[in-house]
C-alpha cells in the first residue's frame, strides 16, 4: 500500500496560519498588563509537517532536517520538513517538548508576528492572543512594565523579528535566483514507514545537481561571489534527512497509544539565533 503526501504551497501556507488562531496588534491599552511565558510548549507546532528556513539557518538545520522548496515563480520558500504524513510533526513530543537540538526561528517567533496591509512597507507587531503562555497573571516576561513603556523582553521580540524581516528578504533573493537560473526541479521521497507501509512524498522541488554541474561559469561565479553556493549544497546535503525523519514515526506512534516518553535531546534556545 502506497501512501501519498503532499506539501504543497496552498495546503501548507493554510496550515502555518493555523499556529496564529487570533493575531492582534500589540499595544499599551490592549496589553498593559500581559506577560509571555513562551520557548518551552511547542504545542501549536504539533500538526504541521514543514515550516519555512531562512538561508541564514541551512548549516544549522542541516544535520536534522531536509531542506527542500515549496511554492512556485516569486512565491517559491526554502522549507524544513518536520514529518511525512499530513498535520504530523515528529519533533514535537506527547507534552508538547521539541525533540530535535534546533528550533526553526519561524517558531521561536511565536506567539509573536509582524503582519502588513501595504506590500510591506511598513510592519505591526501582532500577538497571537490564544497562545496558551499569554497570560495576566505575570507568568513569564511582561511586555509593559508599570509605566507603559515596552519592557527589555519586548525590545528584544521587535529585534529579533526585524532581524527575521531581514532574512526573509535575503532568502527571497536567493530563491529568485534559482528560479531564474532554472536549477529547480520536482522531487518526490520514497521510503518504507518503520512499520512497513510505502510512503510517497511530493508536491517540493529540490535543487537539480545535473542543472547545477551545466551552468555557466559566470553564473557559478554570481552563486560562489553571493555565498549561495554554499546553501545549495547544505540543501543537497540535507536530503538524507528523510530517512532518519520517517525513522521517528515508529516513536511517534508508540506515544500516540500511550507508551512512556524518552528522554528529548539537550536543546539550545537560548544560543540560537534567527
């Protein structure tokens, strides 16, 4: 028996708006008195089975997970995928842990979001206001403090995703350029399930290493002179990753009916940078 799952661009961009049940601008009327406690339930995650890497992240997210494309033309987005079947993540465990040593910055984000109505010339900082760490009860980091100024905590939230915005538009530039270099191409992973079943996974594309040995030496050079290179073979390294991330469904599922956890790897929120 074959199953089949697709990653598409319209499929998964509806599931990552999911993570976001209410964003709302955040402000000193609204949210004097709120307080964050986040970076430790990766819940909202658990049923999504990819999210979109920057390129500033493919050597750290390399080793862990594949790195594929997802979209097409100017809407094509490098992404981590974090399991094989639909609106599974494998590397969110029973009590919402994150069991892989990195965390994708688009989630250590959340619940925080910058949200746009002008093709983004300008940026609002919104909450999601149904995050389970939102709270009024002073748990966590406050993002006023008693005078209604923003505290260090949300200073830092703004640069972080000011940082992230930044990313997004080298990423965007590195993307166009493999489109216009033609170097991507549709992929598919087939693999058998530690319980046997054949698993077929589509709907991404990966970086042609034919359409790659062809180029131009003046485009090579542009690749090699813009760091690009680089990324596109941790992107081509990444790809064994499917096998050890199909290899956690047998895990998975054990948890699912109720067996005991193991432990979860030594996690470095802290150090980890978008």
């Amino acid at each position: 028996m074959v199953g089949e799952s697709n990653t598409g661009a319209t499929d998964k961009a509806q599931r990552q708006l999911l993570i976001y049940e209410r964003a709302v601008p955040v402000s000193r009327q609204r949210h004097a008195d709120w307080s964050v406690k986040a970076g430790q339930d990766y819940s909202f995650a658990s049923s999504i089975n990819s999210v979109p890497l920057m390129t500033a992240e493919f050597n750290v997210a390399m080793p862990e997970f594949a790195i594929v494309f997802a979209g097409q033309g100017d809407q094509v987005v490098p992404v981590a995928m974090l399991g094989v079947r639909d609106q599974e993540n494998l590397y969110v465990s029973r009590s919402g842990g994150w069991t892989a040593r990195y965390i994708p910055a688009f989630l250590r984000r959340y619940p925080f979001v910058f949200a746009s109505t002008d093709a983004g010339d300008n940026f609002t900082l919104c909450i999601d206001e149904d995050f389970s760490g939102a709270n009024t009860e002073g748990r966590g980091e406050r993002l006023f403090d008693s005078t209604g100024e923003r505290t260090q905590y949300l200073q830092g939230v703004l640069g972080f995703l000011q940082a992230y915005q930044q990313q997004f538009l080298r990423t965007q530039a590195f993307t166009r350029r493999l489109v216009e270099f033609d170097l991507l191409e549709p992929m598919q992973a087939q693999f058998t399930l530690p319980g046997g079943q054949r698993m077929t996974l589509t709907g991404f594309q990966a970086i042609s290493a034919e359409r790659l040995k062809a180029l131009s030496g003046e485009r090579l050079e542009q690749l090699a002179r813009a760091d690009e290179l680089d990324l596109i073979y941790a992107h081509l390294h990444s790809l064994r990753n499917f096998t050890p991330t199909a290899e956690r469904v047998r895990e998975h599922d054990a948890q699912a009916e109720g067996a005991p956890e193991t432990a979860e790897p030594a996690r470095e929120l802290a150090e980890q940078d978008a």
